[in-house]
C-alpha cells in the first residue's frame, strides 16, 4: 500500500512539473513528435529527430537549427522537442524573433538588456522561432550575439529560420556580426533541412 501511495505522489509530482514548465516555456501551442506527419514531409529523417528528443544533444551543450520555407513543420518539430526535453526534467523557454524584438525595444528604454540576457541564459534548452522574418538592427543583432555567447557550450539552442546560412547576412545590419554569429552557433550543432510542401496549403488543398 506504502509503494502504491509513494507512486502515486511521485507520479503526480511529476506531472505538477510538467505542468509548471510547459507554462513557463511560453510555447505558442502544444504539440508532439506523434502529431508530425512524417509521411508527408520525406525530407525529415524520423530516426535523426527521434535521436535528437533524447537530449543528448542538450547535455553536450549542442544547437539545432531547423531550416526550410515557411509551413513545413519546423515550428511544431521545435515545440515538440522542447516538450520532449519537459518530460525529461529541463526547463524550456521558446520565443518568437518578433517578440524578442520588442523585448528588447522595451529593454533597451528602461535600462534592462543586462537583466534580459541573464533570463535568457538560464534556462536548459532556448527555442528561438522565425528567424529571417524580420531585419535585426544593430542593437538586436549584438544583443543576439550577447546571447549565443553567453549559451555558448553551456546552453543549448533550437532556431528555426526560412533562410540559409548564406542569407543571413541580409538579416543583419553588420555581416561581420552575422558571420561571427553563426561561426559560435554553428560549431556544435546539428542541421535540419526540411524541403516540401506546406502543411497549411495541404490542409486547405483538402
């Protein structure tokens, strides 16, 4: 009876936690790697993703960066590990570039792009959304290479972009912040390329 109440407290415990930190993450919707049609987007080696929700990679200090136009499913891969990493006990912040954006806009008036970083250092794993929607000015841009550095090895990152590598020196003001950006980012990380069609055609094609 001792055991079968200890399981049941710690079961509960457990799901108080994952409750707690899906919150915390701030995802923009709820999803797993079960929901993520395969099938439809050949491109993305199942076994690879499958590998990566382990978080090995998060306890190596290892980025992902998801590449591919827009709808793919890089967003709900994204989601989907980060949810992957609650369950395993880690704590999760995701965050859209158009929020971080206005972030630091806000930050940068009341004085507080210091405090913003040391936030954004803390937790285990970092999801930043959408990069290559908007240009980053020279402030975001350094802020963005404050952050990386700050999580360099120490913190993992998933970033999602519809841009290549050699494209992001549009994004940036400084090209040279862009190459010295991506050489911190990219140099343990692993890379997604994801080329098909879009899912919101597909369900409005149905």
């Amino acid at each position: 009876f001792l055991d079968r109440l200890l399981e049941a407290e710690v079961s509960a415990r457990s799901e108080r936690d994952v409750l707690v930190k899906t919150r915390m993450a701030h995802f923009p919707f709820v999803k797993t790697l079960d929901q993520f049609d395969f099938a439809f987007q050949p491109s993305v080696n199942e076994k690879q993703i499958r590998d990566l929700a382990t978080m090995r990679f998060v306890a190596h200090g290892e980025n992902l960066l998801l590449l591919g136009p827009p709808g793919v499913g890089k967003t709900h891969l994204a989601v989907a590990l980060g949810m992957s990493a609650i369950m395993q006990g880690m704590s999760v912040q995701f965050l859209a570039v158009a929020d971080l954006l206005e972030q630091i806009a806000r930050d940068a008036k009341s004085d507080r792009l210091d405090q913003r970083l040391q936030l954004l250092g803390r937790p285990k794993l970092l999801i930043i959304d959408e990069m290559g929607y908007f240009p980053l000015d020279r402030r975001a841009g350094q802020f963005l290479f404050q952050l990386i550095s700050r999580r360099y090895q120490k913190g993992s990152i998933i970033l999602t972009s519809n841009k290549s590598f050699g494209d992001w020196g549009d994004i940036f003001a400084d090209s040279v912040l862009a190459t010295a950006l991506l050489d911190r980012l990219l140099h343990a990380s692993h890379t997604v390329n994801i080329r098909g069609q879009s899912y919101r055609l597909k369900e409005k094609l149905k």
